[in-house]
C-alpha cells in the first residue's frame, strides 16, 4: 500500500515534468544501467573463469580506478568546454567496444587493458550526463530530490531486468552477456548523438580562440574548482566524507559475487541475489520521498544512513554462516544505500553551480577514485590469505571515519542554523 502510493507520485512527477530531452535521458539511463547490469552480475565469475585470480580481481579494480584518477578530472573539465553531450557519447561508445573485447580476454594482461578502457569511459560519463540534463531542462533545479530519487529508481530497476537475464544468460554460456552489452550501448550512442547533433546544446562554454594552450585552460578551470571548495566548506567535507564511505563500500562492490557463490555455488542464484539487493536498492531510492523521512533534515539523515550502512554490512559478514540471514542484511546494507544516494546527490548539487557543476563532480569523483585505490589494493592483497568475511568486516572501519565527518556536517549545520535563527529574532526584536 504505501509502495503503490510512493509509485504513483513517482508515474505523477514523470508525467508533470516530461520533455524530449527528459525522455531522452531516461531512455540513457536505463538502457545503459541495463547494459553494464547484464555483466555485473556476473562479471567477477566470468574473470575467475578467464584466468584472473581472487588477488586479482582486487589489483584490476585498482587499475581502473587508478586510470579513473588520472582522466576523472580532465574529462569533466572538457566536458564543461567541449559540451557534456560530446562527453556522453564518446563514453558509451568506448565501454560498448570494451564489453565486446572482454570475450576474447585472458589473463590479467588483456583484462587490464580491458579495465582501462572501461575506465576512461565512466570518466566521460561521470558529471557530464547530469550537466547535460540539466542544462537542457531547468524544471528539474526546483525539485531535486525528486529528480534524483526518481532517477535512483529507474537505474534500480534496469539493474534488477539487466542483472536477471544476464544471470540467466551467463549460466548458459558466460560471454553472451557481454556481446549484448555491447550492442546496447552502441545503439543507444548512435541515438544520444543523434539527438544531441539536431537539438545542440544551449549551455557551452566555448573555448577561447586566444588560448593557445588546453593545459592552461584546464588548469585555469581547475583553479577555479579548488577555489569553490574551499568556499564552501560542506561540499570540501561532504568529498572527505565520501573518500572514506568509498573504501568501505569497494570492498562488497567487489567481492560480492565470490562471497556468495562460496554457499550457493550457482550463477543463476547468484542473479537472484542481484534481484534482491537491487530491489532493496530501489526501495530506499522510493522512501527518499516519503513524509517520513522528508521530516528528517538532509544532513542528519546523510549520518543516519552512513552509520546503518556500515552496521548492516558488518552482521552480513558476520553471519555469514547462515546464508539467508546473511543476504537479508546484505540486502538492508543496499537499502539504505538507496537512500544515501539521492540525499547525498541532492546536498551536493544544490550548492554547484551550472557552469562548473561538471567539473566540480568530477573532482569529487576524483579524490573518491583515490580511496578506491588505497581500499582495492590493500583488500586485494588481504584476499590472498584472509576469508571473505573478515575483510567484509574490516571495510567497516573506514565507515567510522566518515561517519565522524558527516556528524562533524550536521553539527555545523546545526550551529549555523541556529546563529540564523537567534539573527532573525534580533531583527524582529529591534
């Protein structure tokens, strides 16, 4: 009963708020979620069948956030310059042709080229497909949270449809999700290109034709981001925080299929995980709107949820020898997830503005890729001689630490709050 009631305001928003360039980025959005989910669900198995060990399957995740490091900044950057719609197209072409190599891949070698690939187009993507909405849609700017959870909601559901059949097709024969992946999302680029080519985007900031040099013009651009971060002190420690909630949550992102397929020991149950946790996922993307938690101030329930995150995690690991109280909170773990997202996306966006928005979430992506970093390789190398479950249990600890911080946000909110408020009674008592 109250699902369907959060469902309908869902169809009701969509409905109010449609535009061609709406439509166009929910078909982005959901195909692409859909594409990249026909592998995730089975991906980790597909590369412990191609030759890559449980260590490596840590140090591949450290490459490509490595190579995320390198390019997340520049990218967004020329993003902002070149036009974020070049950005998008150029990302869903390049991971559509790494999801087709990855069938003819052996070896850490091959795989780590492969990763690279994948890399460099998640950085295209990262920043650049929400500047081009909304810089194509200014209705969206009034209702955010909305926007955002509705947005969770439809990835949550192309992950569940996605993460299903490629389950399914993956225990027939492991490569043919990859082969459709790619086909996906090359059609989908021919769409956005076509698409963003006829309709050109209004908000461009064109280079100047006196620059002789791009480096000055990204380090100009990036100046100008450091300088917006040290303004606005919230979204300095809002990226603090999530560099520590990133070398938490890599660990499980990770090291989920192999941790479960240690009990189930089937690629098809394995699907039905996904199914469950994505659901959960998406339910937390849904309560974002409810009355409830709409009473709840943004910034306490950031710490709320961070701080539920890491406790459900930790009894998942913990109770890992019973395989359904396991998945259960594992799948809490991925429902309060779906809140953090859009709550976090909403506190974050309200504060960038439209001409460097691209540019300031990709730098935030960016000293994120740096905890991806430290998180993988160190988890990677402790898979080599540590159970599964133990380091479920230690990618907890970082959490506390971010959970510091966040507490550290809402207090100063607090704070300021309340100076704004004891102004305005001086205002009105003089």
């Amino acid at each position: 009963m109250y699902l369907n009631r959060i469902n309908k305001n869902f169809i009701k928003f969509n409905i109010k708020s449609v535009s061609n360039s709406h439509i166009i980025y929910i078909i982005l959005v959901f195909f692409q979620y859909f594409a990249m989910s026909l592998t995730a669900s089975n991906g980790t198995m597909y590369l412990l069948s191609r030759g890559i060990s449980i260590q490596w399957v840590g140090y591949l995740g450290t490459v490509g956030v490595i190579t995320i490091l390198l390019f997340e900044f520049p990218t967004g950057l020329i993003a902002d310059r070149l036009g974020s719609g070049t950005s998008v197209a150029v990302s869903l072409i390049v991971r559509g042709i790494a999801a087709f190599l990855t069938i003819f891949c052996y070896g850490p070698f091959l795989f780590s080229i492969i990763t690279i690939m994948h890399s460099v187009g998640a950085t295209c993507y990262s920043g650049a497909a929400e500047a081009w909405i909304f810089s194509r849609d200014s209705t969206i700017k009034h209702n955010m949270a909305n926007f955002f959870s509705n947005i969770f909601f439809l990835t949550g559901a192309s992950k569940v449809l996605g993460g299903w059949l490629g389950a399914f097709l993956g225990s027939i024969e492991l490569r043919i999700p990859f082969v459709i992946a790619s086909a996906i999302l090359v059609l989908i680029s021919t769409l956005f290109i076509f698409y963003d080519m006829i309709t050109k985007e209004k908000y461009i900031n064109k280079m100047n034709k006196r620059e002789k040099s791009i480096i000055r013009i990204l380090l100009f651009d990036a100046k100008n981001s450091f300088a917006f971060m040290k303004k606005e002190k919230d979204i300095f420690w809002l990226m603090i925080s999530g560099v520590f909630f990133i070398i938490f949550c890599s660990i499980p992102l990770v090291y989920w299929q192999p941790f479960f397929y240690n009990t189930v020991q089937s690629i098809k149950s394995l699907g039905w995980i996904w199914v469950g946790f994505i659901f959960f996922n998406m339910c937390g993307n849904l309560f974002v709107k409810s009355k409830t938690l709409q009473k709840i101030n943004d910034i306490h329930l950031f710490w709320i949820t961070i701080c539920l995150c890491g406790i459900t995690l930790l009894l998942s690991a913990v109770l890992d020898k019973n395989f359904l109280i396991s998945v259960f909170f594992f799948c809490s773990y991925q429902l309060f997830l779906g809140i953090l997202g859009p709550i976090r996306a909403k506190i974050l966006n309200r504060k960038i503005s439209d001409a460097n928005r691209a540019s300031i979430l990709s730098l935030i992506s960016f000293s994120e890729s740096a905890g991806s970093i430290f998180s993988l390789s160190l988890f990677g190398y402790l898979s080599s001689f540590m159970p599964l479950h133990l380091i479920f249990g230690l990618s907890t600890v970082p959490l506390v630490f971010a959970l510091i911080i966040a507490m550290k946000i809402a207090y100063r909110f607090k704070f300021l709050e309340g100076s704004a408020n004891t102004h305005r009674v001086n205002l009105i008592n003089y």
